[in-house]
C-alpha cells in the first residue's frame, strides 16, 4: 500500500515504476476535465479508470476486499474517505470466494486494521497483497473519487 498526495508525488517522487508514473500521470489528466461519473478508457483492461459519487457507508456497513488481477490507485477528488487496510496473510478466510469477473474477494475487517483517512488530493494504492475497506465515513458525507484500475500484467 502507498498513501500520498499530488503535491507530495510532485514535490518527492519515490516510486519510480513508469506504469505507476503513467497511472498518477493519468490520474492527473483526467482530474483536470471534472469528469462525470463512469468509466475513462486509458488502455482498455490493461488501465482504465472509473469515476465514482457515492454515499460514504458506516464502518459496520462495510466490508473488505481485496483484487487479484488489478492494482487500485484510489484518489479522492471531494469529500472525506476512511479506508480500512489490513495485509493478506495466511490463514485469513475470505466470507466470500474469489469472484474472478469482479476481481474481487470479501473479508471480515480483521482485528489489526488501520484507518487511513484521506482528504481531497490524496490517493491510495493498493496491491493484491492488501485487504481494504474503501468509501467509509459518516452517512451524510458524499464522496467523489478516482479509481484507476491496472492490471498486474503490466508489471512483468
């Protein structure tokens, strides 16, 4: 997982990957023209993004998950967001399997999850290895985000 911002990307760049690079590069492209709800074609399946308003849940509403196939690089463009994150470890029992159309897998919040809240002009990455809780906060916040999906072929 990496937590950071656009100025700080900007400011003290440490991760160097060019797909990495290209999706914040992306990110900020797409930022820039307020786009409307759904999705941004960037390389179709391998990198696109989907654009999101929603209703912040509950901490008690909201699972985790986590994703084989793709990495999530999630930014807030307005509203306040807490994520959940907790490390995939062994032993760790899904309550729901592997949806591989979805690319996605639901767990219980485990017992040492850390609450991340995020700001406008943060973003959050998150690799197959972590589990997280995404779009919490109180019930009356509205949240607008960036997710931009790349798939994990694209690094080998």
């Amino acid at each position: 997982m990496i937590l950071s911002s656009l100025s700080s990307w900007e400011h003290d760049r440490k991760v160097e990957h060019p797909i990495i690079v290209e999706a914040i590069e992306e990110l900020q492209n797409i930022i820039k023209d307020h786009p409307a709800p759904g999705r941004v074609e960037i390389r179709g399946n391998e990198m696109y993004a989907i654009v999101m308003e929603l209703d912040a849940k509950s901490l008690d509403e909201q699972v985790a998950e986590n994703h084989e196939s793709y990495i999530d690089v999630q930014y807030l463009i307005a509203g306040e967001e807490i994520y959940g994150w907790s490390p995939l470890r062994e032993g760790i029992e899904p309550t729901k399997p592997y949806d591989s159309e979805g690319d996605i897998t639901f767990y219980n919040p485990q017992n040492d999850e850390i609450l991340l809240p995020l700001k406008p002009e943060m973003f959050v990455i998150f690799f197959p290895h972590d589990i997280h809780r995404p779009c919490m906060g109180t019930k009356s916040t509205k949240i607008k985000k960036v997710v931009i999906k790349i798939h994990v072929s694209l690094f080998k």
